[in-house]
C-alpha cells in the first residue's frame, strides 16, 4: 500500500547532522518519497531553486544564515524559488516570545525539539488537511497567523470579515 506522503518532496535543513538524520529516519518511515538534505540555510536556498519541493523543516539555529533568515528569504525575497512553500521550525527553544517571532517571520507551523513521529506526522497533516490562506499585509507575507476565529474591532482588521463587518453595522 503506498503512502498518503509518498509523492511529497520535502526539504530538511538542520546543521546538526545527527538531528537531520533523525528526521530524515522520521520522514523515511512515514513513507515521503523525496527527502532532500541541507546543513544550512544557504544550501536550503539552492535546493529550493532546484527542486519543486512541498514543505520545508528547518531548525532555528544554524550557521551561517540561521531558520528565521531562511523563512524571511523564502517568503520575501524576489529570488525565492517559492515563497509559498510551507514552513515547519524546528528549536529546543519553545518560549511563546520565539513562537511568536517565527509565526511572525511566516513559519507554518513550529514544533519542539526533541522530535517525534507523531509530532512531526500531526504538523504534516495539518498541513495538507487544513492549508490556511496566505496574507500580504504591511510587514508581513506568510500563512494566516490566526488560528482561530476570534472578534476584533481594531483598526487593521480585515474588511472581509463577514462576522466583523457585521459588528461594524451594529455599532453604526
């Protein structure tokens, strides 16, 4: 029986090579049918322009150009190769303030190291089950930060929200 992964091509970065094999062990296990390797983010950016590639999983910390880095030149540069290609991060380092910092540098999803099959396989799933929008707003280009469905009645919400332009009436 073939995987649901096996036509996926998906890149990993990681400088520390026993991580990166941990990962590609994951990935061959879940059945990917492509699985391309980079010990940094300058050797992520030439696979990119060289192979159509699904979803990218980086780690945060690496030399010379680190995962945010990276995630900034995939999503804002006029040379990327594909600015909409998902991003799942990779860190040990899981305070809110980092989360907050990759989602808002464009990462898809971010995950805790140490690494497991079912954490990674959910954040694939999530993925490709329940792919969210992507935003161009001013300072920003990535997936739809929001994950859930929330009111807002600041200045910058969007106008084609149906629930907040409805809002809106009610208080004019």
């Amino acid at each position: 029986m073939a995987s649901p992964y096996d036509k996926l091509t998906i890149l990993v970065a990681e400088d520390n090579k026993p991580m990166r094999g941990l990962v590609r062990e994951i990935l061959e296990a879940l059945g990917v049918g492509t699985i391309l390797e980079a010990a940094n983010g300058e050797q992520a950016l030439k696979h990119l322009g060289a192979h159509a590639v699904d979803i990218v999983i980086l780690d945060w910390n690496m030399e010379p150009m680190d995962g945010m880095e990276l995630t900034r030149q995939i999503r804002t540069s006029p040379e990327s190769a594909d600015q909409f290609v998902p991003i799942i991060m990779l860190s040990g380092h899981t305070e809110r303030a980092r989360v907050l910092q990759a989602r808002d540098a464009g990462v898809t999803e971010f995950m805790a190291k140490p690494v497991s099959v079912k954490a990674l396989c959910a954040r694939i799933n999530a993925i490709i089950d329940s792919p969210r929008p992507f935003i161009r707003a001013s300072g920003y280009f990535g997936p739809d930060r929001r994950r859930r469905v929330l009111p807002f009645n600041g200045p910058d919400r969007r106008g084609d929200d149906p629930a907040a332009a409805k809002n809106e009436k009610r208080r004019a």
